[in-house]
C-alpha cells in the first residue's frame, strides 16, 4: 500500500458551503465584506502575525526546527522567534526537548475552528458517507490553502486497507485534482499570481511542472468541470475531483476520491465515479439550499 500522501493529522468533520455544477467550474466571485489592504497599521497587532508566520513555518518537510531555522525560515532574529515559540510552548501549542521545537495537536483547534464555523460539512459528511459506500472508495471534502490544498472531510469505505490521508492533511495544489479543481475557480488575475510565484518540484515522474502546461490543464478543467491526476503526486495514486458550489455558485470546496492506481485504472475513474461524484455534489447544494 501507498504511504500516506501527505501529514497525518487528527480526525474531524466539520463545515463549509457549496453549490453543485455538471458542466464547467465558473471563476469565483470574490466580495470580501472588508478588504484586508484597507486594514490601517493601527488596527494591526504585529506581534499577533509573527506568532501566526512562526506557527505557518512548521510544515511536513520541516515538522522540528531550531531558533535558528526558524530564524531563517521567517527573517526574524533569534531573539523574537525565541519569544514567540515559548509563548506557543507555555500555551499548549508547541513543544520543545530544549534544542527543537515542533506543534503540538492543539494548534489544530485553530483550524478546526473555521471549518467548523462555515456552515457544509454537518450537510456533506451522510452524502460522503453515502457515497464511499457506494462506490467503495475514500472520499474527501477539500479547500484551497495558500498554495496548498486541505483535506477538512473524510469518509472511508469498508476496506482492510483504505489511502492514508486524514483531516487536516495538506498537499501542494499543482499535484492533485482537488487543487486543479479549485484553482479553476480563481479568478485569472489570482490564477496567474499563483503560477507566477509558485514553485513546482516533480514530486514524481508524471508530475506537471511546466507553468504554460499547468495553465493549460487548469483552463481545461474550467471548462469541464472535473479533474483526474493520474500519480503525480504519489506513485500508484489516482484522483478524480469535483467542484462544491455554495447556492450562489461560488465554488468552496472540491469533492475528491482517491484510489490506488492497482485497483482502478483511468478510464475507470470517469466511467464508474465521475457521475457519482457530480450527483454527489449537487447533493449537498440542494441539501444546503433546505438547511
């Protein structure tokens, strides 16, 4: 069996709002109610963005750090990253054996608490549920983070061995259909952002890198409406994801199902789950339109 795909973090099912589309992924409609850029400096705290730049640090490829790559990581000296980290250790959020410091599962309470507050996933999980079980797959429920992609809903099927990817799990977006899926819905000025300063490590050798290729497979996805990623994160792992739409048609989240490429081979993946997924999908706008 594969390794996991990306951190194991605790499991959780929570919320967020969507709107379900056969044909085509429209770009998102983004009316924020105040626009950060207008925030003025004497509303910011600063020290409250060091400790939340200090805690974004930590990632799979660094879980441990020393004052001194943590310096590095975030360009702040030693003395001020000192400070906040044994402001995260006396508060539950991190620890440390002196030399390293690492986050402790508290911190995903921070996480928990938007997902939880945003309204899907008490509505999505019996459809998720459902549909594992019908199609005997693993099933998630995804957003965009960043560059990243978060997996904040799991359903499993009833399998001895199932893919190893938990809530709170996080992938690079380039590498997996629910992260295509979701940058198609970026508006193009976002979009191109995210490719102009992004990098793209071949995680595989089936792995796009290519900006001018990404950019194309994205524009294609935006116009079906789906996306498969045949192993290019994880060699013998293949996805197929769909956009969740919020009653306004506001893609939210992508509805992804993952399996291992022995089992299932691609022209499987849109015969057998894609119009499952779809209904699946449309499933939880009707749902959320009723609630």
């Amino acid at each position: 069996m594969n390794k996991s795909v990306s951190d194991t973090i605790e499991k959780n099912r929570k919320k967020t709002e969507e709107n379900g589309s056969v044909t085509g992924i429209t770009q998102a409609s983004s009316a924020a109610a105040l626009d950060p850029e207008g925030i003025s400096d004497r509303d910011f705290i600063n020290s409250l963005a060091r400790g939340l730049e200090v805690i974004s640090a930590f990632s799979r490829a660094k879980p441990k750090m020393t004052l001194s790559d943590m310096s590095r990581a975030t360009g702040m000296t030693r003395a001020t990253v000192r400070r906040l980290l044994l402001t995260l250790v006396r508060e539950g959020y991190a620890k440390t054996d002196g030399r390293y410091f690492s986050l402790q599962p508290k911190v995903l309470k921070l996480g928990f608490a938007v997902i939880s507050s945003m309204g899907l996933w008490d509505v999505a999980q019996p459809i998720m549920n459902t549909l594992s079980g019908d199609l005997q797959e693993s099933c998630f429920a995804v957003v965009l983070d960043g560059d990243e992609v978060t997996y904040v809903a799991k359903a499993d099927a009833k399998r001895v061995v199932n893919i190893g990817i938990n809530v709170g799990s996080r992938a690079p977006a380039y590498a997996v259909s629910s992260g295509r899926v979701l940058l198609a819905a970026l508006p193009d000025d976002e979009l191109q952002h995210y490719l102009d300063h992004s990098k793209f490590e071949k995680l595989t050798p089936h792995t796009t890198v290519s900006k001018v290729k990404l950019r194309e497979e994205i524009e294609e996805v935006r116009a079906r409406g789906w996306s498969i990623v045949d192993q290019e994160l994880e060699i013998g792992l293949r996805s197929i994801s769909v956009p969740v739409r919020n009653p306004e048609g506001d893609v939210l989240a992508a509805l992804n199902v993952c399996c291992p490429s022995a089992r299932i081979s691609p022209e499987e993946i849109r015969t057998r789950i894609l119009g499952d997924l779809l209904t699946a999908s449309r499933e939880i706008t009707v749902a959320l339109q009723s609630s």
